[in-house]
C-alpha cells in the first residue's frame, strides 16, 4: 500500500531526475500502481494543496508539497540506514518500504540519534540505486520486476 508520503517522495525525485513535472506514468512505474491508482492519488494530494496536476504536462509538487516530500524523503533515508547500519538486514529496501507507513516522526528522530545521520541528507538518496548513498554496504541498482 502507497501513502501520500510515497506518493510525493516519488514525484519529488523523478522532477529531481527530469527537472521537469513528473509524468503520471513514471509516478505509477515508480511505485508499482496502476495509471489510474497514481492519478487517483494525486488528485487527493492537489485537493490537499501538495501538488498540482496539469493534464498532459505532469504532475509538480507546491512548496508544502516538498517540504513532506523531503521530510518523507529523510525518514525513508533514517530507516534504511538503521536497518542496514545497524541491524545489518539485507533485503533492506523491502523492510523499509514497509517500514516508512507506519515510522512517524517522533520514532525517526529516536533512529536517527543512533544513525548519526549525515547533514546533507536527504539529498543523499539515490534514485538510481533506490537507496540513501550514506549506506555501508556495496549497492547495485535494483533491476525492473518482470
């Protein structure tokens, strides 16, 4: 299940990667959901203020729309670095996904005084590789599911 948060990480990075609005295809790619789910929810994100859609140019993200994105952005890099830093799980990207729905800010700040996250966060992330770059592990990227 996608939240909004993951809805407006997406956007946020693929107009990062594009410098441009984020095709609604490539918003629904990113997260595994139908055209149809990915539209549905951007339209709840724009009846929120977070992002606005114009049809057939995209999908950006308004000024509070970032800033959750970037927030979202940060706890997703928290959890990661927790589970792999810490914990030393490797099938890391899964566990956070999972994680970063039910993680709220109180419980990410807790994670982060063990992580001792980087300043630069969350401009860490790599979309490429779909993982925070301050990890310490060897990372590849994750290949398309079939």
């Amino acid at each position: 299940m996608n939240t909004a948060n993951q809805y407006l990480k997406a956007i946020y990075l693929i107009q990062q990667q594009d410098n441009n609005p984020a095709a609604t295809g490539r918003v629904a790619d990113m997260l595994d959901v139908s055209p149809a789910s990915a539209n549905e929810m951007i339209g709840k994100l724009e009846d929120r203020g977070l992002a606005e859609h114009e049809k057939y140019k995209g999908v950006s993200l308004t000024d509070d729309g970032i800033v959750r994105a970037r927030d979202a952005l940060q706890t997703y890099c928290i959890i990661e670095r927790f589970l792999v830093n810490v914990l030393g799980v490797e099938n890391f990207r899964e566990e956070a996904r999972e994680l970063e729905s039910v993680i709220d800010g109180t419980v990410a700040e807790r994670l982060d005084t063990i992580i001792d996250r980087k300043p630069e966060c969350p401009d860490c992330f790599d979309p490429e590789l779909d993982a925070c770059s301050c990890l310490d592990v060897e990372l590849e990227a994750e290949q398309p599911a079939d």
